[in-house]
C-alpha cells in the first residue's frame, strides 16, 4: 500500500497539513493508528477552504460529457482503469477509520473522473446532510456512484458540482468528467473526494455498503502509476463471504 511520491507542490507546511487533515475531516474520522500519506499535497494559492462554504458552482459551469456512443455487450476483461481526480497536487491515505474507503486531497474545483467505462447508478446533487441527523444516508453530499464493466460499483462523495449530463442510466467512459471535487455533507470544509469500492448488492439506498468495504488504496496506487490493477476480483471475494448486509453496523465515517 506505498507508492511514489505524488503532487508537484508540496511546500514546507505539508507536514503540518498532513497532520491537520485527518483531524478535520472528523466526519471521516482518523485511522485508528497513525499512517503515512501517499503523495504530497498542499493548497493552491487561493485555493484554500473559507470559513464559510462558497456557493456550489452550477452545472453549467462544467463541461457537459459527450453522450458515449452505444457499446458492445461490456466485457469484464482487464477493463481500463485511471485515478479518479485529475490532478497531480493530491494526496491520500491508505487507511480510513470505521471502515475501508479513502480520502483523496485535492483543491476544490479539481475534476473528478469516472474510473473505468460503465453505467451511473446513483447520483445525489442536493447536499441534504444536516449535523442532526439522520447519519449516514446523506454524508456524502453531492455524490455519483459508477457501476463499472468489472462489476464493481465506484463511489465518489463531497462533490462541489455534477456535470451536466451525467444521471442514472447513462453510459461514461474511462476519464470522462462527472464532477469536481468539493466538501459538501460531513467533509468539515475540507477539500476532498471520499472513494470507495463495493459490490453493486441493490445499487441503491445501501449507503454502509456503497461508502466502501475493501481498501482502495493499493488500486489507487497502481492508477497513479499508469497502472490498471482491477478491484473486481477483491470485490467479488468479500461479496461471497458477506453477501449484501441489509444495515449498517456502524453509523460513522464518510459515505
């Protein structure tokens, strides 16, 4: 779960910051033990969170996706995978507390990016999270989940804006723009994208599954890399040994 440094700027407050981040991102919640980042990131000038949320840009301000041309019937071999923000100024940790998933750290606005080709399945543009409750079902914010041509569904969280375009149904491509990244739902002002990889189970209104059950790390650092190590296998295994829970055992962390 090491990879190369990433990030083109990592200035002298990075230490600090890495220190910073994971408590902020309570929401999140920090790992249960100290682990290093991979990568290197620290504010673009400018780019650091306000006090106050910034009103979300509007869809409009997003390059709509080309409509992707009907395909062959998917195949599940070696499909091509690619990071899910575009950016080199980005870091992530290859833990997550309550369970598997990670956060990725990346000035807000930067794109977000659909995995591998497959069909949207959920897409969430109102951030109805509220610090009263309920937890969980709306912790993520403005979100979009992916079910890729693996069969693994690819979730990102904390969106600032969704492209146009993109809605449940609809077919996307490797690297095709669905959003930019952001801090809505229980991001704490903290400029980032929560991935996570699951099983497809319902495809909907699954949160404690969808937020993430195995470690996206090592896949996010092959992508990194240029790589294309696939999660489906990884998915597959933990489905067959835990099915599709019908509830949460826990209410914490980002989703």
């Amino acid at each position: 779960m090491r990879s190369r440094s990433i990030g083109r700027r990592p200035g002298s407050t990075y230490p600090i910051l890495l220190l910073l981040v994971p408590a902020l991102v309570a929401g999140c919640g920090p790992a249960d033990r100290p682990t290093p980042a991979v990568g290197h990131w620290s504010p673009s000038p400018g780019a650091t969170a306000p006090t106050q949320p910034s009103p979300a840009p509007t869809t409009a301000e997003l390059t709509t996706p080309t409509p992707a041309a009907p395909s062959a019937t998917p195949t599940r071999s070696d499909p091509r995978h690619v990071f899910p923000v575009r950016t080199d100024n980005v870091a992530y940790h290859p833990t997550h507390s309550a369970y598997p998933g990670t956060d990725i750290f990346a000035d807000c606005g930067e794109p977000v990016v659909a995995v591998t080709d497959g069909v949207i399945l959920e897409v969430s543009r109102v951030d109805r999270f509220d610090k009263r409750g309920p937890r969980g079902p709306y912790n993520g914010g403005l979100s979009v989940a992916l079910l890729g041509d693996d069969g693994v569904r690819y979730y990102g969280s904390h969106l600032s804006a969704i492209a146009g375009g993109v809605d449940p149904g609809v077919r996307v491509r490797a690297g095709q723009a669905l959003g930019k990244v952001g801090r809505t739902g229980n991001a704490n002002n903290v400029c980032h994208l929560h991935f996570g990889l699951s099983p497809k189970c319902q495809g909907h209104d699954d949160w404690w599954i969808r937020r993430g059950v195995i470690w996206p790390a090592p896949y996010l650092n092959s992508w990194r890399k240029g790589g294309n190590r696939g999660p489906a296998a990884e998915v597959v295994a933990w489905q067959r040994e835990h099915g599709c829970p019908k509830a949460p055992t826990t209410t914490g962390g980002a989703g």
